[in-house]
C-alpha cells in the first residue's frame, strides 16, 4: 500500500476535519443500523484525534466499545474514469467501514493504514456518506493485547467491568490519523518493494513494482535537486552505483526514485519516493551503519499530546523533531507501537535514526510476574495471536523498509520471554521476521533476566529496560553503578550480542527540587541518568542508551501515576527539565559514530 502522494496521474483529497461522532455504550449501533440511518444523537469530533479528552465527559473518556463517526463528502464527477479508494492512516484498534450505507470492510491493525476500493459504492458527482465503527475493545487475538475483566464481588455492582491491559500507557482510541480520498487510473502502480544497501562505495536497490492492469513500467533515479543519474525500464530490476552519497545519522543524503507507467508512449501513471541508500550490520557487539560503529542517543518516545491524545499532529511530530535536535539525540524508538508515515519520512530528512517497534506490548502479567503458563498459553499469546502478530509485521515491513532512518525491526516490549513456550514463539517471530527483510537487524526489548530469557538468543539487539533505584531499591542512587554494571555483564556474557540500554529514568515532577536529590524530584531524574551513563561508557558492547522517556505521557489512573507518567526530560507540553540540559551537554560532544 503506497502513501497517498499526489502526482500528474494521481489526485489525493484529505478528508479529516469535524466529523458526527457517537459513543456506543449499548453496542446497539449494528442492530440498529446506524449506518444506514445515520447517527442518532451525535456530538463533534475532530479526525484525526483520540477521542477521549475531546468532551468534558468521563463516560467519553474512559468509554469502552464501539464509536461511531459519520463524514459526508461530494466527489468530482471526473473521478468516476479512476480507481477510487477510500484510505485512513490508521483507526485504533479496530475499525468497520461503511460507505453510503453499505459495508466495504473492516480493519484490525489500530497504527497501520488500510484502505478499501470504493468505486462501486460511490455517488459520483453526488454527496457520500462515510459511517466507521472504531472499537477500542483489546482482546487476546489482536495486539496490543487487553481482556474486559468482571468484578465478580459485593463490592462493586453487577456486571461491572474494567478494561484489563498490561502496557503502562493510556489506551487512547479513535480516528488517530488522516483519512483520505486517493483517485488513481485504471491501470497503476498497486505497490513497490524496495530494498536499499550501501556496499564497497555501491548504492544498490532492488526493487519490484506490483502493476495493477497492463503497462510499462520505467524508473527514474534523481538527486534532490532534479538532476537525473540513472534510468532503467522493466518493472523488477537491480540498481547499481557508485560515487552517491550514503544516508546516515547526522547527514541525511536522500534522492528520488520515479516510477512510470506508460502505453503507447502515453504516461499513464507515477509516484516518486524519497530515498537514501545506507548499510547496517552487526559485527563484533557493534552495530554499524555504512561500516563505522554507531551509537544510539536518544529516547523511548510516544505519540501522545494534550488534548489530541494519541493523533496525528504536525505541529507536535515537527516540535519533537526541532527538539531532538536541540539536545543532540540521534535516534529514537518508535515505543510501542508503529509511529505515523509522515514521522518517518521526516526522520529520513532530519537524518534520525528509527528503531520501528510493532504493537507487541503487554505480553506479560505482572501480577504473576515471573511465573510459567501465564502468558504464552493457547488461550492468550496461542496461535491465533501468533498470526495476527506476524500480520502486522508484514504490514510494518511492507509500509516502511524503503525508509533509511529505520535502521532495526522490533518485534516486542518486555514480553513474558521467561516462561517456556515463548522460545517456539519468538522463535517464529523472528524467522518471519528476518524472511520479511533480511537487511535489517531484529531486536527484543528485554524485562527478564539473562538467565531466564527463552527469546534473546533469536534477535542480534538486546534491548534491556532497567530502572535500578526506581522500581527496585528505591532512592538508593548508590547501587545503580553495582547493579547496572553486573546485569550487562551477565547479559552479554551469556548471548555475546550487542546490548541496548533501551530504558531507564526516574519520574521528575517538572519544578519540584530537592538538594539532596529525592524522588520525584528534577534533582533525582538528572542524578539516576547520570549514574546509568557512568556504567554504560564503560562497556563497549553497549551500543546506545535510550532514556525513558521523551516526555511525560498519559497513563491509566493509578496511585504510582500523578496525572500520567511523569519520566519525560520534557513537560507533555514540551518544556525542557533539569535533565534534558544535562543531556544536551553530554550528547553535543559525545560522537554518534565511534
């Protein structure tokens, strides 16, 4: 599935605004036909965004279910001699889509697109009206994982119920990204695999162009500034070059690759795609980009933002991208889930390198932490949620292997990887994983221990999540060096791959100080990063550190949270703390490449 990039043979119409909204707490919306007679009683929403903090209600915010959105739109009557498709970035978690009353599909990726072919339903010429049920409703057959749990008790009502997920961020639900008319001709560019390397001083790509209808197909390769280097006709062929300019963190070289479809000599469609050709591999505990040692400074990050939530936000991701800059990072991981197209297009301009994380988060119960035949059982993460969890990495790999910033595939977020039957999962995950794209290094990101972890010895990255004196040994800044320092050891003396210190940080409440640091305070959060740094600069088979996190987030109410989670070295509204200098002043002089 292509970007919807407008063109001389395509025409893309951004169709987000102030859509009818309605909440569905008696799932009644499907028996009672909502999409045929419209919504009964709606308020307005804006798409893209969460739904949840948009009203002044709790029922909104902490709904559960199904909502409903309704749009109407006018379609050029010139458009009924294309293709038409109907293409929403990305809906959470679950979406049915209905256009003029009728059903044209449904969709269980809530952080990838979808889009559906809707010539057949459409009024040309005329108004349509687009109805999509979005539920955020988490179950054990889709990821991020979730169940509705009952509280069978005399504490509470009967049938009352809570919606039960073990990720430590709010689950926010919606429309979440633009939705778009995409109006193409009858014979066009479907899709484009596209694998790029950089070796010896070759750029090399290798591509294949899915042609919908029958055409020739031609491929341009430009510098940025127009300038054609290369031409070669065929729809499937190998591209190789020497004396470009390898992408890399810090210099961000790109160019355009122009695909054509021609009859006759007529142009009957194209697309262009920014690209950029680099190299990474793993050798000797390093991990390298174009050949030279590379390492990682920067955050777990999220997409979440007063307000809005979880949505797509221009002035937000161009803010985090103006920040990340001014504090010297050179990467970020997409935690936990896949970030917006748009995201990592602009990595790939701001020269950043991605870390592209699939929604496997929650795969663990804490409560049972630590415990066999919990999590990796036939009823919770079976085989059903083996093969949704390899869609999804079809549809992560399929969307984004053309980006350069992205630079590793991670497959999960402190997964249950202890208990026994997570061996012959991540053993799957990570073959599917390495058949999708073979150019790419994989990850884990790790909660176990180095003796109990049945999954790292899959992956070439070790991700470790540690929050010594936090969680564990709590204000003790002092056993950070001993503890941090020995864990690593352990880790990498056991699987001899490359580790990542993927999170680490304190919760800092932005203007409470305290001399002696003490939790909570800005004082603390700078102090703890500053010690985790002191070990990792001591062992070279660390390949980055990743503090935790970017900025404050939203998470569910509970007593650890004062109104989300505060581990951000910036405000939710992007405000620098204490630590966010310190790091500017550390990552400004530190090298990205050793």
């Amino acid at each position: 599935m292509l970007y919807p990039r407008s063109s001389q043979t395509r025409e893309v119409k951004n169709i987000s605004g102030i859509w009818k909204f309605q909440p569905d707490p008696g799932n009644q919306g499907l028996d009672k036909k909502w999409f045929e007679k419209g919504l009964p009683s709606p308020c307005f929403m804006p798409v893209p965004s969460s739904f949840n903090d948009i009203t002044q209600e709790i029922k909104i915010r902490d709904h559960a279910g199904w909502v409903w959105y309704e749009y109407e739109d006018y379609l050029p009557a010139a458009w009924k001699e294309k293709n038409l498709f109907l293409r929403f970035s990305a809906a959470a978690h679950k979406a049915k889509v209905y256009v003029n009353g009728e059903y044209v599909g449904n969709n269980f990726s809530g952080f990838l697109p979808f889009e559906f072919k809707v010539n057949t339903y459409v009024k040309w010429g005329g108004e349509n009206k687009i109805t999509v049920a979005v539920s955020n409703l988490l179950d054990w057959e889709n990821l991020p994982p979730g169940e509705m749990r009952f509280h069978n008790d005399d504490m509470h009502p009967q049938q009352d119920k809570t919606l039960h997920y073990a990720f430590d961020f709010f689950n926010y639900a919606g429309i979440h990204r633009p939705v778009y008319w995409v109006a193409v001709p009858k014979d066009y560019i479907q899709g484009i695999e596209l694998a790029l390397d950089y070796r010896q001083k070759k750029s090399i790509a290798e591509y294949d162009v899915n042609v919908f209808g029958q055409a020739d197909c031609s491929t341009v390769l430009y510098t940025r500034k127009g300038e054609k280097i290369c031409h070669l006709s065929g729809n499937k062929a190998r591209m190789e070059l020497p004396d470009l300019t390898p992408w890399q963190p810090g210099a961000p070289h790109l160019y355009t690759m122009e695909f054509s479809l021609s009859k006759n000599g007529s142009l009957i469609d194209c697309y262009r795609l920014p690209v950029g050709f680099r190299s990474v591999h793993i050798e000797d505990s390093r991990l390298l980009i174009n050949g030279r040692p590379f390492y990682f400074k920067g955050f777990g990050k999220h997409e979440d933002m007063d307000i809005r939530g979880r949505a797509f936000d221009e002035a937000v991701i161009i803010k985090d991208f103006n920040l990340l800059n001014w504090i010297g990072a050179n990467s970020f991981r997409t935690s936990h889930y896949p970030y917006s197209e748009e995201t990592l297009m602009l990595a790939d301009e701001y020269g950043i390198a991605v870390i592209d994380e699939c929604p496997a988060v929650g795969l663990v119960d804490w409560q049972r932490y630590g415990q066999d035949d919990v999590i990796f059982t036939e009823d919770k993460a079976g085989s059903k949620l083996l093969a949704h969890h390899k869609q999804v990495l079809e549809l992560l790999v399929a969307r984004d292997r053309h980006h350069p910033s992205v630079v590793l595939w991670s497959a999960a977020n402190e997964a249950a990887t202890y208990e026994k039957n997570a061996e012959s999962y991540f053993k799957e995950i990570s073959s599917h994983l390495r058949t999708l794209d073979p150019t790419r290094p994989l990850m884990i990101v790790e909660n176990s221990q180095h003796n109990n972890s049945k999954a790292a010895r899959f992956f070439d990255v070790i991700g470790i999540n540690r929050y010594y004196s936090w969680y564990t040994d709590p204000g003790r800044l002092d056993v950070i060096s001993f503890q941090l320092e020995k864990d690593l050891k352990d880790w990498h003396n056991t699987f001899k791959k490359p580790l990542l210190v993927t999170e680490f940080g304190a919760d800092a409440l932005a203007g409470l100080h305290a001399d002696p640091p003490l939790m909570f305070s800005e004082e603390y959060q700078a102090r703890m990063i500053e010690e985790f740094q002191k070990v990792v600069d001591t062992l070279p088979f660390v390949i980055g550190e990743h503090i935790w996190n970017f900025a404050d987030f939203m998470t569910p109410q509970e007593v650890r949270r004062v109104i989300g989670n505060r581990k951000g070295v910036f405000t939710r509204q992007r405000q620098p703390k204490l630590a966010a200098h310190l790091l500017k002043k550390r990552w400004q002089v530190k090298p990205s490449f050793i």
